[in-house]
C-alpha cells in the first residue's frame, strides 16, 4: 500500500481552525497522516490544542528576529517529521519567497475573505468598513505574495448589517472557515490520488457560486 501523505499545521495564535483540522485527521476523516503541529510563538493557545488531542507541537521561534534562521530550523523540522504538505492555520507571519519556492504548491493557507479581494491581517474591518454584502473565507495555495496563489476553494455569507467586525468575524470562522478547510484538504488528497500535484495545475480560481459545483465535478470525474 501506497504510504500516506504526511502534513504539518503552522500556526501562531488561537488555533480553531487547526482544532477542527486535527479532530478530521484523528478520527480518520483524511487518507494521510498529521505528524505535527509548528508554532512561532511560545505559549500560544494552538500548541495546548494540539497536545491535549496527543499531536506532537513544537515551538519555531525567532530568536534574535532572523528570519532565515527560523525558516531553516522550520525547514529542518519539517524535514525530520518527514513532513510534505503544510496547512497554515492562522500563522501570522509572511513566508519567504525561498521557503515558499522551497516547498511550492504544497502548502495551504486560508483567509477571511474572498480572495483576491481583501488580502492582509486586518481583512474582516476592512470588509465591514467597506460595506460588502457577502463575504466568506477562501483556501488557497500559498505562493511568494500576501493571502495570494491559486484559490482551492472558498465559501461565503450574506454579512448581517448589525452585527459589527466581531460578529462578522466569528461567523466567517464558525460558518465557513471551519467548513472548508476540511473540504479543501480532501480535495488536495482527492488531486493528489490523482498524481495531479497543485502546481502542476493552472489556477483555477473557483467563486462561491461554483464551489460547491466544483467539489461535485471532482467527485463524479474521479
Ligand atoms: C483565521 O481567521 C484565518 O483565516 C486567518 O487567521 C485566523 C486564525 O484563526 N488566517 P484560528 O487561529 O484558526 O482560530
């Protein structure tokens, strides 16, 4: 039997959507294997979700700000977990263009906000300060630029007009964000048991109205 593609979660903070993440991979939701959890910030919430569910969780610190330096000590991490594909999950620092060429079409990232609209860390106020009526979260591959690559998948909402950047923001987590990233895992292990790697793959970038008609496609193509 063919071995299990391998995946770490990068994280930095809170780590909800890494939870929901690590509960499909352990009860076997996913035909692959989380070897570990990667934080670079100490003490931060993600690791104890991690280990209270037994996942292993290490600590990528900057020491001293050098970002090489940390790159390369993730690099060798995810090295001796023999890790291949990553999922970001919330890690609130920008990837260099070498790590990123370093690991090229087999991480993930997901972002509060249909993308290529409204990229950057402050994404929901800037949605609500703008008025937009719908909104939603999108998974995409992560390429060299900010919240940019090759959408996978995204989902939206209808914003309510009273409930204010936090309210928008939880439920973009709640209702979508928590929803799709598991679905755009599958579908990169549905690609991947296809011998079809992301970046061999032009982008397709796939709007609210055609995602769940995509994840049809992919079903009744296989
Ligand atoms: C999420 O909104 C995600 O889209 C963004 O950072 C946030 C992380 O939240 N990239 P959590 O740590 O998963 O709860």
């Amino acid at each position: 039997m063919a071995e299990r593609p391998r995946f770490a979660i990068l994280g930095s903070g809170r780590g909800s959507n890494a939870a929901v993440l690590m509960d499909c991979f352990l009860r076997g939701d996913f035909a692959a294997e989380l070897a570990v959890v990667l934080c670079n910030v100490a003490n931060a919430p993600i690791l104890n979700e991690a280990r209270r569910r037994g996942i292993s969780a290490i600590v990528v610190e900057e020491r001293g700000g050098s970002r090489a330096d940390q790159e390369q000590r993730l690099a060798d991490a995810l090295s001796s977990y023999e890790v291949e594909h990553l999922l970001l999950a919330g890690y609130m620092r920008l990837l260099s263009p070498s790590f990123v060429e370093r690991f090229a079409g087999v991480i993930l990232n997901i972002h509060p906000s249909l993308l290529p609209d409204f990229p950057g860390m402050t994404a929901v106020a800037d949605q609500w300060h703008a008025g937009v009526k719908v909104t939603g979260a999108t998974v995409h591959i992560v390429d060299a630029g900010v919240d940019a690559g090759p959408v996978l998948l995204t989902g939206s909402l209808v914003v309510s007009g009273d409930e204010g950047v936090e309210g928008l923001a939880k439920r973009i987590l709640t209702e979508v964000e928590h929803v799709i990233y598991p679905r755009a895992v599958q579908l990169l292990l549905h690609r991947l048991a296809r011998k079809k790697p992301l970046h061999q793959e032009a982008a397709r970038a796939v709007r609210p109205h055609q995602a769940e008609s995509l994840r049809q496609a992919e079903s009744v193509h296989e």
